[in-house]
C-alpha cells in the first residue's frame, strides 16, 4: 500500500467513523427492536442469568442470546443510549475492515477493497441499521468473518483458521434464530471448491468446532425451560415468524428488488451487471461463486417467503458490494484507463448518496415524548406495575422500570364496547383521546396524575 492508499484509507476511516457514531446518542430507544432488546440486556445484567433473558416478567426467546450479552456488558458500565447503540457500531466498523480484506483476497487490489467499503458505506439502510440496536449488523459481520477465514485457508492451510470460521458461523446462529442456514449454501461451496477444504478432518474440525460453541446454550436453554422453549423459541419464532405475513409490507414478490433500490440508490443501477459478470468470471476466480451464492441464497428464500422486511436482506449487502466493486475495478481496467476519473466518480457517487439521503440514515426521535413520560410514571408511581393503553409497550418497559401490563397492542382497536376491570388504585398511562374511553369502558373517574404536553 503507497502513501495515496494509505493516506485515502485513513480519510475513508474517519468518514466511516463520523458516519456511524455522530449523534449516535441523542434520541431515545425507538419500538419495537431497540426498546425490546434494551430492556432484557437491563434485565440479564440485574440477575446476571445470561442463559435467557425476561423482558416485561415473562422469558424472551425472541431470539438468541448474543446481542443481549453484549448489551448487558455494556450495562455494567453504562446505561446510556450513544453506548448501548455503539456496540452495533463498532460491529459495523469491524465489518467494513472485514469486507475490504475480502476484497482485497479476492481481486488482489487494494482499490478493490476501498471501493467495497465506499459502496457498504453510502448504503443507506446498511447504515440506518448500523446506528440501531439490531441482530442484523452482528449477524453480517460473522457471515463475512466465517467466509474470510475460510477462503484465507486456502493459501495459509492453518487449521486455527476453520476453527475460526466455525466460530463465527457459531455466533451467527447465537445470534439469529433461522438466518444463519442461508449463508450454509454459501459455506459448502467453500467447502466444494477450496482444495485444502475437501477433506474429512477439516469438514470434522468445522462441524465439531460450531457444535461446541452452540449446543451448550441449546442444551442449557432446554434444560432450564423445556417444551417452553421449543414451543416459543422453536415454533413460534422461528417456524412460525417465516410462515407468518405482515400485512404493513404486503407480499410483493418485488419488495426486495425495491428494498435494493432504496439501500443502495445510485449503486443499485449496477447491481444486474455485476451479478451477470460474476457468473461469466466464477471459472477463472471460483471464490467468487461463494458470495453470489451468499447473495442469491437470502434473495431468493427471502423473496418466497411470506414474511417481508427491508433488513431482513441487510446480512447480504456485504456480498453485493464485493460483486458491485469487482465489476467497477473490471470495467475501468477496460475502459477507463486513467484510474483518477474511477476515484473521482466513485468518490462522488459515495457523497452524493449521503448528502441527498442524509435524513435516511439517522435513526429519528419519534419516541421522545413516550419515553419521558415513561421516566416521570417510573419515579412518580408507587406501584410496581403500570396499565399501558398505547402501543409501545417495549419503550414504557425500558424508561419506567415498571412491569407493564398492556390493555392492547394497537391504538387503532376499538375496545370501547368491552368492559374493562380495574381498581380506583391502579395507575394508567394513556392519551387524551382515550381517556374518555378508558373510563367508560372501567365505569371510574380517572385523574390527572401526570400529563405530558
């Protein structure tokens, strides 16, 4: 690497750091996710059981573990939002060194690896997610991670680096329930056409190593809970979230394809291109094939199945914008000869892209006034539970510390003709509007204890 490089890396470094930490504090926890994982991280921290979480005083097995034991370490320091939101950061940052050592492994070009990073990073939803609290960032990181080490096998032939990879294949399902058997396809192609790879020991090595570091949390979880945990964590969230549909996403077998216009903008102009020069160069470069399967394996299954959401694709961006870079760094060494105009054009598209979509990335406050309302409740209410007749239910949970006993889900129900039991004593957190509901639904007057303007 020449001083340009090196000089450029350490500018591309700050940006991504600017990028991903800038203000990362300063709004609260938003429904469902942040609120949601925040709260159990609290709770596994208090009782410090860090085999299954409890979120409102029933056990969590929305997902696994990984990201609540991260959170929950950082509770022993601190509480705070920017530090609680930068563990995903800084997952991220390491992902993007991670995809440009990919890169470069692959193109054998340092402009490779920058152009990958300049790509991840100007995708808006990639970095949307990353200044959230969320599976999805930790999760990218381990498929990258596992893939790395196991192409860097091919040339080092050290076996610590299929112990490494298993490892991060390990985290990845300790991380998300039914994600991680989509990089699978992807690993096995490794596997198939990496020479070093295609033999009984380190097939062994692999399967013995990501046993060791998953089943133990399986084992314990099944132990502890039982048919508990099969009922919910197996069947309801995993099985049952994949067959399930949301009806605020449609079933559009394009909702992908515009979830890929919408991330990547002016990059997703590329993208058939780069997946058709892909398949032409998979015989000359076959590591290639790894990660255009990578891709089309969580594109494909994501497609089909009924449940739809914009980050559920996150985890393969990575993949995409190694394909995008090698078909940018293979058009310029035809056509473009002066590697100037590649730097200025790429370099320009990056910053147009964050200045235009600046708004898009910067996770909003959309829950500030429900979460100093809920802190007053917290402090103000003697008793150790709360009614709650709205819909964020995980941010009342994370500012009151109370137990929240919800009255519904949905403020668009209509509760009104349903009798609603409750003693003069009991304390609700509310709206205006539904106050005159509340009270003749429970046949009680209610007062003013505390009201939010």
């Amino acid at each position: 690497m020449n001083i340009t490089q090196r000089v450029f890396a350490l500018c591309l470094f700050l940006v991504a750091i600017f990028l991903l930490f800038y203000k990362l504090g300063v709004n609260s926890f938003v429904n469902w996710d942040e609120a949601y994982f925040a709260t159990v991280a609290r709770d596994m921290a208090t009782r410090n059981d860090f085999v299954v979480g409890f979120f409102n005083g029933n056990p969590w097995f929305y997902e696994p573990p990984y990201l609540t034991w991260v959170l929950a370490l950082v509770f022993k320091f601190s509480q705070s939002e920017f530090w609680l939101r930068a563990a995903n950061a800084f997952s991220s940052l390491v992902l993007l060194l991670a995809v440009y050592a990919t890169s470069w492994k692959l193109y054998k070009s340092y402009w490779a690896g920058f152009i990958t990073v300049i790509i991840l990073l100007s995708n808006i939803e990639f970095l949307f997610r990353s200044r959230q609290i969320n599976v999805e960032v930790p999760l990218t990181l381990f498929f990258v991670a596992s893939l790395y080490f196991l192409i860097k096998f091919k040339d080092a032939k050290k076996p610590y680096l299929v112990v490494l990879a298993a490892f991060c294949l390990a985290l990845s399902f300790l991380t998300k329930r039914a994600s991680p058997f989509l990089i699978i396809p992807s690993i096995g192609f490794l596997f198939f056409s990496i020479k070093p790879l295609r033999n009984f020991r380190a097939i062994i090595l692999f399967l013995i190593t990501l046993a060791a570091f998953v089943l133990p949390w399986v084992s314990l979880s099944f132990a502890k809970w039982g048919n508990v945990f099969i009922r919910e964590f197996v069947i309801n969230f995993t099985v049952g979230k994949i067959l399930s549909s949301n009806p605020a996403t449609g079933s559009s077998i394009l909702f992908y394809v515009y979830s890929l216009v919408h991330s990547f903008k002016i990059w997703s102009l590329l993208i058939p291109f780069a997946l058709v020069w892909a398949c032409f160069k998979i015989p000359k470069n076959k590591l290639l094939g790894a990660y255009l399967i990578y891709f089309l394996a969580f594109f494909i299954f994501l497609t089909i199945a009924p449940i739809k959401a914009s980050w559920y694709l996150v985890p393969a961006y990575p993949a995409l914008a190694i394909l995008v870079a090698g078909f940018v760094l293979w058009v310029s060494s035809r056509f473009v000869k002066i590697h100037l105009l590649l730097f200025v054009l790429v370099v320009g598209i990056f910053f147009a892209q964050l200045i235009r979509w600046n708004s898009s990335y910067f996770v909003p406050d959309v829950t500030r006034e429900q979460a100093d309302f809920s802190k007053i409740v917290g402090m103000q209410v003697p008793n150790d539970y709360v009614y709650l007749d709205d819909d964020y239910l995980p941010v009342a949970a994370y500012y009151s510390r109370k137990l929240i006993l919800p009255l519904r889900f949905d403020r668009s129900a209509d509760f009104a003709a349903e009798t609603l039991v409750l003693n003069q004593s009991e304390y609700v957190m509310t709206n205006i509007l539904n106050r005159e509901a509340l009270e003749k639904r429970s046949g009680l007057k209610f007062s003013v204890v505390y009201q939010n303007h």
